[in-house]
C-alpha cells in the first residue's frame, strides 16, 4: 500500500500536469489566458481532492496485486 505521503506527491504532479493542459484548452477555447487559468484552478481542486480519496480506497483493494 502507498504511503499517505506519496499518495499526496503523486495528486499533486497528476494535478500540475492537468492545470498546464486545461489552461492550454481554456486558452485555445476562449482566448483567454487567464479565463483558462481559472477554469483550470477550479478543475484542479476538485481533481486532486478526488484523485486522492480514488488513490486511498484502490489501495485497499487487494485483487490484481502480485503481493495479495
């Protein structure tokens, strides 16, 4: 199982990499740069918040592990 530790590190750069796409998007889409950057906080947030919560209930689930 992955420490609380490295479940927060892993969030985090899933999120950095999600903010840089998402603000690409947001400026593609609307021209804004920072409309994009917006929409990407907002997006951020609420992914890293969940990606953590995901993270911790899969690494109780002990089917397709080779160590189970």
């Amino acid at each position: 199982m992955d420490s609380t530790g490295r479940t927060f590190v892993k969030a985090l750069l899933w999120q950095v990499t999600g903010i840089l796409c998402t603000v690409i998007i947001g400026l593609v889409l609307t021209g804004s740069a920072a409309l994009g950057g917006k929409i990407a906080l907002a997006n951020a947030a609420l992914g890293f918040a969940l990606y953590a919560i995901y993270e911790r209930l899969w690494a109780r689930v002990r089917w397709g592990r080779a160590d189970a």
